[in-house]
C-alpha cells in the first residue's frame, strides 16, 4: 500500500512538472508565432503599397526600423508609417 502510493505520488509530481516545462515553452512559442504572422502581413502590406503607391507617388522605404514596427504592430504599423509619411 505503502509503495503504490509513493509511486502515485511520484506520477503526480512527474505530471506537474511536465506541465510546467510545457507551459514555459508554449507561452513564448505563441508570441514567437504571432510576430511572425505579424512579420509577414506587416511585410507583404509594405510590398503592395509600394506596387499600388508607384503611380501616385506613395513609397514606403524598408529599412530597420520600419521593418520592425510593420513587424510588431503588423498592419496598423504600416498604416502609421504611411501616415508619418505624409506629416
């Protein structure tokens, strides 16, 4: 009896502590996988604005700093470098 129940015991704490470990890994997976995803529209929204902007004259050049904010604020990003733009 004695020995089944430290041998429950032991799953019990096996089980938390791998639910731990995995918490300490999806949390920043999911914020890793949203800059990502934030990256790429941010990114393509740059490329098709400048594409449709040729005629008119609306560039928006792609450099450090405004490949990170299309890359954190993803489309609001972009509009706000389009709006500094044109101050």
């Amino acid at each position: 009896m004695a020995e089944e129940a430290g041998i429950l015991l032991a799953y019990t704490v096996g089980m938390f502590g791998l639910f731990i470990v995995v918490c300490m890994f999806i949390v920043p997976l999911k914020y890793a996988v949203r800059l990502l995803f934030n990256s790429i529209l941010g990114g393509i929204a740059i490329i098709v604005i400048n594409m449709i902007g040729k005629a008119a004259g609306i560039h928006i050049s792609l450099n450090l700093l405004t490949a990170a904010a299309a890359g954190i604020l993803g489309i609001p990003g972009v509009l706000m470098l389009l709006f500094l733009q044109n101050i």
